[in-house]
C-alpha cells in the first residue's frame, strides 16, 4: 500500500469512529453533554514545571491511560516508537539495548561502548549505556520527548533531542494500583504501586513489575547448542522512593532493581526474498533454525538522590545524584542458520541457510556515576536564570568471545573509561507583556580511554592496545515565544548541540579501532501552539531544520563483517511536525500527531563496503567496488511518521463502559548505509484495541489486543552472510484485571 493511502486510510478510520459514536449515542436516545475544556499539559522541558503552551520547544508528553494502553501486553521501552512525532525506536538485542532516533539523528551501532544522539532521561538521571537505557517503563508519571537538541539544561549527548522519563512520586495521602493482566503466548503482565504518608514531612512509594511471556518461536534444528524454543522472557523490576519535604525544602531518595531472563533477539537467514523486502519462501514468524549457542540474562540496579533547598520566593539550589549499574549476557547465533552454503545439498539464499557459522556472545558491565547542581533564581520580576554544574563518569568493562561449535576462538577484553564535566547556565526575560525570550550556554569537556586484550578472531591488528579520545564545545540555544493570544503562541528556536568523540573498539573480522571526532549540529525551528474552539482542541505545529558536522557513523558487515567509525562531512535534516488534540463532546477524546522527515548524508568521499551477503545496492559503487553513500538517507530514519488514539465512553451504572483504539505508523527505512533493495525495511502500520468498564469504585476490567492485525515486517537485518532479517512483535491479545485507589 501506498504511503499517502495508508496514512489517509488510519486517518479516515479514527474520523470516522469519532464522528460515527456521537450519532450512535443520539439513536439511542442519550442526550450529549457539552464538550469540557481540556486538561491543561505540563512539561518539564526546562527542568521545572510549565504549560507547554509556553515552552519553545517542539515536546510531546504522554501520559495517564494513553500511556497505560500502549505500554501494555508486556512491550518493553520500544512501544515508544512512532507514539510521538519523528521519534522512532529499535533494536537488534531485543529487550536490552533500544536505539533512538529523533528527526532521523540516531545510531544504529550495536557495540556496548557505542554514543547515541538522543538522551533518556530516567527521573533526573541521564542514562548514558544503551544498555541501561532499557529499564522498564512502569508507574511512571508521564514521558516526554523533546525535539530537536538539548544540549544546554539536560547532561550531555542531547543534539537530536531527549526521552524524558518520571516516575509517579510519593504523596501526602495513601494510594495505590494493582493491574494483572493474561493473554496468548502465555503473557502476564503485574504491576502494583502503593505509597502515602510515613510523618507529616516523611512519604513512601513502592512499585514493582513483572513480566513474562512463553517462547513462542520453534527452533528446527534439534542436534545443534541452541535452545527448542526463543523469544521468551521474564522481566522483574522493582522501585521504592522516600521523599522528605518540609517548609519548602525536600529530599527524594530513589533505589531501583531489574531482572532479565530471556532470548536473545533471534535473527533469521534466508529470511529476506533475494530482490525484494519481502519475505522469503518457506519463512513463519512462528520457525527458526538455529544451531549455536543462545541465551540472555540482565541484573540492573541503581539509585539516586534529590535535594533541593528553598532560597526565599520561589528560588532553589539543587542537587541530584545517581549511580546506574547493570551486568549483561547475551550470545547469539548470528548466521542466524543451521545450514550452511559450502556443504552440499544447502543453497545460498534459501531459507536457513547462512554462508558460514558465527556464534558470538559477550558480558557487559556497564556502570555510571553523574552528579548535577543547579541554582535557579526563581522569578525576579520578569526575569529568571538557572546556573549549574555536572559531572559524569563511567565504566564499561565488556568481554565478548566467539564459538566454533563449542570451542571458544576469541576471547578479547574491553575496558572503557569515560569522563565528562560541563558548566551552564541559561535564563529568560519578559521583554514585554506578551514577548519571552530566552538563552542558554553550555561548556563541555569529554575524555575517553579504551584498552583491549586477549585473543582476537580474524585480527588486523596485536593486543593489547589502548586508544583515546578528547574534545570540548561550546553548545548554546536562544529563542522568543510571543503571546498570540491567551490561548496562543508562537515561538523561534535556533540551538546547537554536541556529541563527544567516539572510540570503535573492534577488532574480530580484520576490524581495525578507531577514533571518530566529534560531532556538532545546528538547528533552527518555529512553530505555534494553540488552543481553540473554546479549548476544546489543541494544536501545535512545528517545522524545523539542522545540519549536523562530522556527523559519528559506524559501517558494519560488509564482505567480512568488519566495523568502521567514520565521521561524514555533514548530514541535514528538515521536516514538519504536528499535533492535535481534542475533545469534541465529554464522552469522547482524540488525538492525532505526525511528522514529514526528510535527511540526507552529504559526502563526496564517503565509501562503505556493500553487503557480503548477497544483497541488490542500489547505490553506485566506485572503481573499489564500494557503494558511493551521498545523498542516502539515513538508517532508521521513515520519511513519514504518524499516530492517532480515540477513546469512547459512556456512562453505565455507577462507571463507564469505554472503548480505546491506538495506532502508529512508521513509512519505510534504510537499514544500513548504504541502500539495497532487500535492506529497505518496510512500512509499519501498528494498532492496538482496548474495552472494558472502569467502575467508579475504582476497579476496572478490559479486553485488549496488540499488533491487531498481526502485521509482520522486517525491522533490522545482517548484511554479511546470508539475507538475514529481524522482525516486529506478533500480535498479542488477552484480559485485564485493575484496582486502584
């Protein structure tokens, strides 16, 4: 299907429930009530509490049942992707190590030492290690995602924007929510909150979550090292907070732990259709054949503090603290086979079939320690300055080792060290009654150092060896918002952001390490955010561009599955974004979100090794035999993102019987750098279904699914062996009991 047809027809669909449930209510003879304002939106994109109507920052916030239904059927951190506009998210390790993309700027790295653009923010605390970026999303508050580059108020590594997570905190009176939920492939999904007050200065919040699902995918092959069954899991995390207020001072103490039993995400040769992305003769979602090694296990633990101590007014110092820790396993049967191209009888390009075994696996330690203080001055007549400091350091220790059969034949060691210290400040003035303008500077300095030893497979270069890394910058931002009307305003934005040099630290595969430089981006966007039809609708539109330098891009696979950190000149993006919100009558509420993305490398010498595995490029290729990249698109970057919920209900009895829809749509990407006809993921259309009744008493009961309509496609894929590809989540569907009070 086209993309302007499928888009059109998710719009059309949510349309014409919206206007068809009215009409429905009238027939039966229920009288509708007037439409209600709605619910004013606050965000914390300057790193304090405002409307979002008055912040110039293109941010979408989700949160409250939108967020309970999509998070829900046991996904993990990556059902954020294409839920807001221009935001996309994936991964090739499963449950462990999610990449984010903002308007397109992302990494698609997997090595555990790898940078990525786009910063999650979990309760104040920058998490750094894609690995630890993978905590679960559960009892959280809301979460934010701010577009475009950050880098002046929020830690570091922020030029493509910033996910922003908070957990519901403790209160001053005692509640609590219990929910269990049971559907097909045996998935169960707990999760429980309870907190109040301890003193009239001392509360509590304790919440956990389990989760846990069958395997689901048949292993074929019944001789080799690798499990009968794949794509299970069981997912445990817990969090308690004490929170400590009294007259205008407070202490939030916050201590958290995860554990992780599961598969490894399961790749699958001959997956892909020679000259084409579909999917190739033979293949079930439901089968694999795998003969190496597989499994994968997590323990992840941290904790942190907030202090913050009133000055008079509304002025406050604070400061924040955490520590983030996590132990990582996984191996994996890369080749994704069991049969392979040099024996007899098994054919390059069918299914299961891989050119030749690679089994590898690893144990990380990623561990992170980032101190911020921060002094903001409070509202001084029309004034207001934040000033601070931050502190970030971190060790990464990671042992990765290959498998022939069973014996090992590579063994190398990793030790990363990284170091970062920033000073900021940034502040806002009302020029006039209607005009803010506001700015903001931010000094940087990063140091890496990366030391590895042991016994390399297929290795370029002697062990050990250490490289390192330096840089600093100056980011900065400045923007106007100006007051339209009470209901609306407009604003301009134009920042920069900043990403430290980057250390590839392969050295399997005649990989050879390597330092990139670091990268700087410059953006600029305007847009409007209103309220209209007597609030009961509100919009924000954006548009926006930026250029990013020696932007950090790592070449994987190829002939002989071999890793490179380039810097490439430069990359540019530019697009449009919007949001509407509305509630047309009090029984029902609608939103619609969507985003136009165009990105583009720009390099006239940059060369990357085509597939190894036999794939169609489709992009010219020099007298080297390597693809020619300029003017691609960036990997995992859709031309087209778009999402929509609805949600219907009516009174009944002393509740509502309600109906909830969700969907998100994502246009098709590139995988890798260069382009192949094979490695063009297609689009992804998504939806999910909700009913139930939510009695008044506090108690709820629901039916849900997942994927609604099982679409499967290929997400990622492996381009040195054979047509390997990784797919989406299988539709999922099944009952929900909650409490709360």
């Amino acid at each position: 299907m086209k993309t302007s047809a499928r888009l059109a027809g998710m719009a059309v669909s949510v349309l014409a429930i919206a206007t068809a449930n009215p009409v429905f209510a009238q027939d039966a003879g229920e009288q509708i009530a007037s439409a209600s304002d709605l619910t004013e939106i606050f965000v914390t994109a300057s790193r304090r509490e405002e409307r979002a109507i008055d912040v110039p920052v293109a941010v979408t916030a989700i949160s409250g049942e939108a967020l309970d239904v999509i998070n829900s059927s046991g996904l993990d951190i990556r059902f954020l992707s294409a839920r807001t506009p221009s935001l996309n998210v994936e991964s090739s390790f499963g449950r462990t190590f999610p990449r984010f993309y903002i308007r397109g700027l992302g990494n698609t790295d997997f090595d555990p030492n790898a940078a990525q653009p786009v910063s999650v923010v979990y309760d104040d605390v920058a998490l750094e290690n894609p690995m630890l970026k993978s905590f679960p999303v559960f009892d959280v508050e809301s979460v934010q995602v701010l577009r475009g580059p950050q880098g002046t108020l929020f830690g570091r590594n922020t030029p493509a924007g910033v996910v922003k997570i908070d957990s519901a905190k403790p209160t001053d009176y005692f509640t609590g929510k219990f929910s269990a939920s049971y559907g097909n492939l045996d998935t169960i999904n707990l999760e429980g909150a309870i907190g109040g007050p301890i003193t009239d200065v001392v509360s509590f919040r304790v919440s956990g979550l389990m989760q846990r699902r069958d395997d689901w995918v048949k292993n074929l092959n019944t001789t080799g090292l690798a499990e009968e069954e794949f794509e299970g899991y069981e997912d445990i995390a817990t969090r308690a907070q004490l929170l400590i207020e009294d007259d205008g001072n407070s202490l939030l103490l916050n201590a958290h732990y995860r554990h992780l039993d599961a598969s490894p995400r399961i790749f699958r040769a001959g997956a892909i259709l020679p000259g084409s992305n579909d999917a190739n003769v033979g293949f079930d979602p439901k089968e694999a054949s795998l003969d190496g090694y597989t499994g994968q296990t997590m323990e992840q633990w941290g904790g942190s503090f907030r202090a913050s101590l009133g000055l008079g007014g509304d002025s406050t110092l604070s400061l924040i603290a955490g520590y983030e820790e996590a132990n990582v396993t996984s191996t994996g049967d890369i080749d994704g086979g069991d049969c392979y191209a040099f024996i007899p009888g098994c054919n390059f390009y069918d299914i299961h079939v891989a050119a030749f075994p690679v089994n590898t696996g690893g144990n990380t330690k990623p561990s992170e320690m980032s101190t911020e203080v921060r002094f903001d001055t409070g509202d001084l007549g029309g004034y207001r300055m934040q000033v601070g400091a931050y502190y970030f350091d971190q060790e990464l220790s990671y042992r990765e080792f290959a498998f022939d059969g069973t014996t090992i034949v590579s063994d190398v060691y990793h030790r990363n060290d990284n170091r970062n210290f920033g000073v900021f400040a940034g502040g806002e003035v009302s020029a006039t009654d209607r005009l803010t303008l506001r700015a903001g500077v931010r000094y940087s300095d990063d140091k890496k150092t990366d030391r590895i030893t042991g016994t390399a497979q297929l290795p370029a270069v002697t062990l050990p060896v250490t490289n390192t890394a330096k840089g600093d910058n100056i980011s900065w931002d400045v923007s106007a918002t100006y007051e339209v009307s009470p209901d609306t305003n407009v604003y301009a934005r134009v920042a920069t952001g900043y990403q430290g040099p980057a250390i590839q630290d392969r050295v399997n595969f005649f990989s050879i390490p390597n330092v990139a430089k670091e990268q700087t981006t410059i953006s600029g966007e305007a847009g409007i955010k209103s309220a209209l039809m007597g609030r009961t609708l509100r919009l924000d539109l954006a548009g926006y561009w930026w250029r990013t330098d020696d932007l950090q891009l790592t070449a994987v696979g190829g002939e002989f599955n071999s890793a490179r950190l380039i810097n490439a000149d430069h990359a540019i993006g530019y697009g449009l974004e919007g949001e509407l919100i509305a509630k047309p009558t009090p029984y029902l509420d609608l939103t619609l979100g969507g985003s136009w993305n165009f990105t583009e490398i720009r390099d006239n010498d940059l060369f990357i090794a085509p597939c190894g595995g036999g794939c169609t490029v489709i992009d010219p290729l020099n007298d080297d035999g390597l693809a020619i990249i300029d003017g691609n698109d960036l990997p995992q970057a859709p031309r087209y993102v778009a999402n929509a919920t609805l949600r219907y209900g009516v009174p009944v009895g002393a509740g509502e019987v309600y109906f909830f829809t969700d969907w998100a749509y994502r246009s098709a990407t590139n995988f890798f750098l260069y382009e192949a006809v094979e490695f063009r993921g297609k689009e992804l259309l998504e939806g999910g279904v909700r009913a139930g009744y939510a009695a008044d008493a506090g108690w709820e009961v629901a039916g849900f699914v997942r994927n609604v309509t099982d679409e499967i496609v290929f997400v990622s894929g492996i381009d040195f062996n054979n047509l390997t590809g990784m797919i989406n989540e299988p539709r999922t569907y099944g009952v929900e009991l909650r409490y709360s009070f």
